[in-house]
C-alpha cells in the first residue's frame, strides 16, 4: 500500500507542477517600479495594462506609499486627465474630478475640486487603505497584482 502511494505521488508530481506559471510567464507581466515614489505620496499613473470603460473612461491606477514604506494600489476611471467620481460605483462614474488627491491633513483621499457638487463632496472621501469614510459608495478598488521588491506586478498573485 505504502509503494502505491509513494507511485501516486511520484506520477501525479508532474501534474502539479504544471500548474504553477513559469519564469517566462512572470516576467512577461507587466509592472511598475513603486521605489521612486516617496512615503507619504500619493500619485496617480499610467496602467500598463489599461482597459476602457463603456463611456469613454479607462482604468488607471493610483498609489498611495504610506510613511511605512507600505503601498496601495487602485484601478481609477480615468477621462481627459480627471477622476471619475463614482455614482456608488466605480464602474459608473458620474463626475470628472480634476483634483483628486490627499487632503490637506494627508489623513484621507478625496475630490479636491473647488466645484464639487455640494452632496457628493461629503461622500467622496477614502481612507488612506482605501475604505470609503462614510460608506456611501464603493471603496477605492485594488488592483489586482502584487508588490515584489521595487516592482508593482499586475496581475499576480501572491
């Protein structure tokens, strides 16, 4: 019985194996390097990778390094170098915010446009993990990818 077992294991290895990705797959992800960004920044950049929304919007991403050294990473509609602010969802956005960064504590994220409409401003406003302040609307949507090193890795997992 013991023979058998150690049999199974021995042919199903292969199997298993195949599984994982290899190198020339994970180096064909695409990536950003996150090292020049400094802690306490937030910024918002070109996604390698970047997919278009039904109205005219396309994903990119926003980090945030906190003082730590840690980085979060969000997929953001994006139009004409303006935020698409969500109508609940990011999927729908509703409003093109221009200034869309940290507040002026640095203790959350928010539309800083001077015009926002009165009754979203309040709602328009992440923590710095990207939870919405008043839960009114979606949180800021991670990115799908992981952090290895310097590097952003979309798409990977951990």
């Amino acid at each position: 019985m013991a023979l058998f077992i150690v049999g199974l294991i021995a042919a199903m290895y292969p199997f298993w194996a195949s599984m994982r990705p290899n190198a020339k797959a994970y180096g064909a992800l695409p990536m950003i390097d996150v090292s020049k960004i400094n802690d306490g920044e937030f910024l918002i950049v070109q996604r390698p990778n970047a997919f278009q929304l039904n109205n005219g919007y396309e994903y990119q991403v926003a980090i945030y390094k906190n003082m730590h050294g840690g980085v979060n990473v969000w997929d953001v509609p994006i139009k004409n170098r303006a935020v698409g602010m969500p109508d609940i969802h990011w999927w729908r956005p509703m409003y093109s915010c221009k200034n869309f960064g940290l507040t002026k504590a640095k203790d959350s994220i928010a539309c800083l446009d001077s015009d926002t409409p009165e009754w979203w401003q309040q709602h328009w406003k992440w923590s710095l993990d990207g939870k919405n302040l008043e839960q009114m609307v979606d949180d800021l949507e991670n990115t799908r990818g992981v952090l290895e090193g310097d590097y952003f890795v979309f798409g990977k997992r951990s």
